[in-house]
C-alpha cells in the first residue's frame, strides 16, 4: 500500500473509507505508521464506533477524519444502527482535539431531518468547536431501504440552520450546489469548488482580507 500511493503522480495521501475501517483496524495500524515515516497523510471515514484505546493509539498516525454521526437522536441509534449515539459523540469530541474532523450527516427523510433535530445536532457539534466542518448528505433510496428521497428544501434548511452556529456547513448529494468555502469573519470567498475542482485562494491559511485563520 506505501508503494502504490508512492507511485501515484500528485498524490495526497491514504483515505480508508466506505466500509468502516475499524473493522480491519489492524491493518490500518501498520500502513499507517509506516506512512507517517514516507511523510504520507492518512485519512479515516468512519462511524466513530470504536473503543477509546485503540482509537487514541492510533490518533497520533491520522492526518483527518470524517466521522458520520447518523442523527441525534438516541432511538435512531438504537433501532436503526443498532448503537449507542453516547460513544460516537465521546469519540467525535476525542478526535477533535487529536486532527482534523469533519461530520457528515446523511439526512434520511422522515427519520432525522426535522428542523428541531438539525438545531440540536448543529448546537452540540458548535458547544465542541464551530469550526468543525458539517456536510448535510440527502439521502437517495438504495438497496433495500425504499422511502422517498429526502426533500432538497429539507436538505438546504438544515444548512441555513447550521450556518447559525458552525462556520463550514455544506450540502451533499444535491448537484449544481455552491459549496464554496467563505471566511467566517468577513464573508470573502477563500475556496471554490467546481466539482471535483479546487481553487485555494487562501494565503498560508488564511483569509486574504481579513488575515482570518481558515480551519
């Protein structure tokens, strides 16, 4: 794995993702470790379900993460992912502190996009760090789940909520969408997107107008 992502011309890093990389965490221990040595970054998309030992062990190796915090609701937890919404958001607070992370919250409709939910999602992930970045995904029937795709209104309020008290709140799933970054602090425009296209109008990571640290 080092020497294929060594190989790769313009190459960023490793990104363990899709499924969850927990389960194979053994794995994921030893490439990164030796990444760390090739100056190679690491990224995890996880669930967050893992126990607190092995998570803070390999914290030191992981260069970001992205962590799915289904809803904030405990039920939904319960009968749907059959887990505990306590230990995602203890790890989510843990990793924090150690890397980068980002949340991404798929909004399933009918089941955890309610404005009151949103609101109540928004507040903790700010109460943690409002400079944390939050992705709201729509959700888009697959496999065996049938329900309707969640409504883009629904889908484009839970962002203006957001917006209320994070300062990166993007929107997933929803094409022709400006997810561009701004400065939180004067609004000027500090990363375009188009597509999978990036242009980083940044200076040292900060914004050019103000001098306003971009996280």
């Amino acid at each position: 794995m080092i020497n294929l992502a060594l190989e790769q011309k313009n190459n960023v890093g490793i990104a363990f993702t899709y499924n969850e990389p927990s389960i194979w965490y053994e794995y994921i221990w030893d490439v990164s470790k030796k990444a760390v040595d090739k100056n190679i970054d690491i990224v995890l998309v996880s669930n967050g379900y893992i126990s607190k030992e092995p998570l803070k062990e390999l914290l030191p190796y992981i260069s970001a993460m992205n962590i799915d915090l289904k809803a904030f609701k405990d039920e939904y937890y319960k009968d749907v992912c059959k887990g505990d919404i306590k230990e995602v958001l203890e790890n989510i607070k843990l990793c924090s502190e150690k890397t980068h992370v980002e949340i991404t919250t798929l909004l399933v409709n009918g089941y955890n996009d309610s404005e009151e939910e949103v609101e109540e999602l928004c507040k903790w992930i700010a109460s943690v760090d409002k400079n944390i970045p939050v992705h709201f995904s729509r959700y888009i029937p697959s496999y065996q789940f049938k329900e309707e795709p969640t409504p883009v209104e629904r889908v484009l309020k839970a962002k203006e909520i957001g917006d209320k008290y994070l300062n990166y709140v993007y929107i997933g799933n929803v094409p022709g969408i400006n997810n561009n970054t701004y400065c939180p602090k004067c609004n000027e425009l500090v990363i375009k997107r188009e597509g999978y296209e990036i242009k980083d109008l940044r200076a040292n990571g900060k914004c050019k107008s103000c001098d306003f640290n971009i996280k």
